[in-house]
C-alpha cells in the first residue's frame, strides 16, 4: 500500500492533480486490485482448452508409461516398488496442474519423465 500511495502521490503530483481527484485516483486503483485477486482466485481452477487431453486420457498414458518401465528387464526392486507406489497414489489433476495442460501424449510422456526419472534404477547401474 505504502508504494501504492507513493506512486498515486507522485502521479498525482506530475499530473497536477487535486486532492479529490488523488482519492479517486487511490480508490479506482484500489478497487483494480481487489478485481484482479479475485480474478486469481477464479482462475486457480484447471481449465481444458478444445485442444488439451482430458482427465481421462491423461490418467490412462501415465499410466501406460509407468507400466511399460515395470516392464522393463533388469528394474531394481527398489525402483519396481517407488514407480508401483507412484502409481497407486498418482492425482491426475494436480499433475495436470503441475505440469500440464497437455496437448500431445508426447507432452505428458516428457512430464512422466522428467516426474519418475529419480525413481528408476537398474541393477546394472548398481553392480558398477
């Protein structure tokens, strides 16, 4: 508020305000702010465009992707039972919300990546 007041001040100063005006130049820029936090507030919800991949698909490739690692010959079972764990406790929206929206499954492939790349560990790397 204290840089607010001051900037209104000097504004007013500059622009040869009078103090009427100062206050309704103060008041108009205090109700723009009130607006734009509600504005926030509104929008921290996650919003599809037409062309983003829904919950639904979302859910299904993620877990297609952790699937296909467990797959994989040579996992530790330390690395199996971390990926099956984030499996179990996988939330679609926050990680829409953290990393999303998403286009393309390549855009939620990268995403998967880059969430469980610390948790896979092959027995090969472990041996050396």
């Amino acid at each position: 508020m204290e840089i607010t007041s001051a900037t209104t001040a000097k504004a007013a100063y500059v622009k040869g305000l009078t103090e009427e005006d100062e206050e309704e130049l103060e008041q108009q820029q205090a109700q723009e702010e009130e607006a734009a936090v509600t504005d926030k507030q509104e929008t921290d919800q996650v919003a599809f465009s037409s062309k983003d991949l829904d919950e639904e698909t979302v859910e299904e490739k993620a877990e297609g992707y952790i699937q296909n690692i467990l797959i994989a010959a040579n996992l530790t079972d330390a690395s199996k039972t971390a990926l099956q764990r984030y499996l179990q406790n996988f939330d679609v929206a926050s990680f829409i919300k953290k990393y999303g929206p998403f286009e393309s499954v390549r855009d939620i492939s990268a995403a998967m990546y880059a969430v469980t790349a610390g948790l896979v560990k092959y027995k090969q790397d472990e041996e050396e």
